[in-house]
C-alpha cells in the first residue's frame, strides 16, 4: 500500500486555510510536526497525509 503525500498548499488547506507563512510559524513553534520529505531530484517538499491528520487530531483544542 502506498501512502498519499501531500504538498504545502494541502496542508494548509487542511489546517483550516491558512497561509503558507503562518504554516512555517507554527511548523517552527510546534517540534511534534511531522517531518517533511522531498521529492528527488527536487526541492519539493510533501508530508504525509496520514501523519499530517494525525497531528491535526492530537492537537486540536476542544472550544466551549
């Protein structure tokens, strides 16, 4: 089985349409991230899927 990589604009989708600016910040600011990967022969960077919905789950804050 394959896993889905995705690149920084997925991401940012994801974590709710957020700049890829604010992306780097809170990518510097939280050590738990996953880890990017690069395509070779590229500099383009990709996360997984998996990993990356992962820490949205952990590290979503409930909001009464």
């Amino acid at each position: 089985m394959h896993e889905k990589i995705i690149r920084i604009k997925q991401v940012c989708k994801r974590l709710g349409d957020i700049s890829e600016t604010t992306f780097w910040r809170i990518r510097k600011e939280c050590n738990d991230f996953p880890t990017s990967v690069k395509i070779k022969g590229t500099s383009i960077k990709c996360w997984s899927e998996s990993e990356v919905n992962q820490w949205i789950i952990d590290n979503r804050e409930e909001v009464e």
